[in-house]
C-alpha cells in the first residue's frame, strides 16, 4: 500500500528515511565497488556476502571482508580503496530516486518531523546532500557511526536514536527502508515501516514479497502520486 502523507499524518508525527537505496540511487554503486575489489583479489561477490555489507557501517564491513576471504590488506587500506572507488560518484553524479524531493517537500509542508538514519559514512553523505540541496529538509541525521558500540541495523538502536532526537514515539514513526533486515530491526522498535524496492536491497523478487507482507506499507517508484 502506498504511503500516501495525507494518510500517514493521521497516523504519524515523523519520518525516518535510510539513504542507501531508499533515498539515494546508490546501491549499484556500493555493488560495483565490491565487485571491483573482491575480483581484483580473485573472489566473487555472493548473495550473502551483500547481505551482510549493505546493512552494517563500513569498518565492520571491511573487517568482515578481511576476515572471511583472509585478507592481508589492513582494515583501512580495504575502506580507503572502497572509499575512492565511490566518493566521486556521491560528490558528482548518484540522484535521489525518482520524485523523493518532491516528497519529502511535502512532508515538511505538512509538518511532519523528517530525520534519515543511514549507514552510509558522514564525508559521502556530506557531498550527496550538499550537492542535491536536501540537507536541510532534515531536523535530524545521524549515522551508525554516531552510536555508542555501532550496532548494525538488525536492531532497532538507529531508530530509537533518531526518534528520541526527534521527540516522537516509534508508534507514530515511520521508518523507510530497502533492505530486509534493516525493516526487521525497526520492527524491533515497534515502528510503523515502509518497505522501499531497491534492486540490490531487496537481493530478489522473493526477498521483496517478503519485506512487503511484513512491512506496513510498501512502494517500489518514489512516484508524484506519493506526494499527496
């Protein structure tokens, strides 16, 4: 069902956004640099493997590569070479997906509270929301980065964070996501979520009828009739 705001601000004070694949088209890239790096070293990307690195900050995926394919490369060499690979596409070229501005436009026109929560580090996220002008329309962001311990998003920590700083209660607040066990950690925290189709989010058709039956309301083109 479609997240329509006039429906939601009879039901909800605030809205939490991912980034990654919700907000931003960036997910291909993510992949790319994985694929990239992982074939350099003579391995394959594999279904698990971005299950695991798209929902988790950068240093525990880095140490997650080293350790799994036994790396000799240091921890941040590994996050350096991710990090050149996809700094320049954030700072020149990766969009918002499709009609997300005019969306959270009208959100802040209807006085909803709009916060993201993101894995994605601050240098990337700086250089994306400067460029396409949006930093503003966000009363809160906070990455993994800025929680004590950098718990992944299979728990609902993030969430609780940004809705304490927004001063709302998870049952008014809705939690947009594309990934399956980032939708699962902010059900966690008793939130209203929006599943949000991504390609490389989801993983699969499957994985997506899935993340629909569990989510309270699901979409899969940030489209002008989510404006209303």
């Amino acid at each position: 069902m479609l997240p329509f705001l006039s429906e939601l601000k009879g039901k909800a004070d605030a809205l939490i956004f991912d980034v990654d694949g919700t907000l931003l088209d960036s997910m291909t890239v993510w992949n790319q640099a994985d694929t990239v790096f992982l074939n350099s070293r003579g391995f394959e990307v594999t279904p698990d493997y971005t299950d695991y690195v798209k929902s988790v900050r950068i240093e525990d995926a880095a140490v997650y590569t080293k350790e799994r394919y036994g790396l000799p490369d240091s921890v941040d060499d590994i996050m350096n070479e991710w990090n050149s690979f996809v700094n320049r596409a954030y700072a020149s070229e990766v969009p918002l997906k499709g009609d997300a501005y005019n969306y959270l436009v009208n959100a802040r026109k209807l006085g909803f509270r709009i916060a993201c929560a993101t894995a994605l580090t601050r240098p990337n996220l700086d250089a994306a929301f400067g460029r396409l002008n949006i930093r503003d329309m966000f009363d809160v962001i906070t990455t993994l980065e800025d929680l004590p311990g950098y718990p992944d998003k299979s728990e609902p920590d993030i969430y609780l964070h940004v809705a304490k700083l927004l001063r709302c209660e998870p049952e008014r607040t809705v939690v947009f996501e594309d990934v399956p066990v980032a939708l699962n950690g902010a059900a966690k925290g008793g939130f209203i979520t929006c599943a949000v189709w991504d390609e490389v989010g989801a993983g699969s058709e499957e994985a997506w009828a899935r993340m629909e039956a569990s989510s309270s309301y699901s979409f899969k083109i940030w489209s002008k009739n989510l404006k209303d």
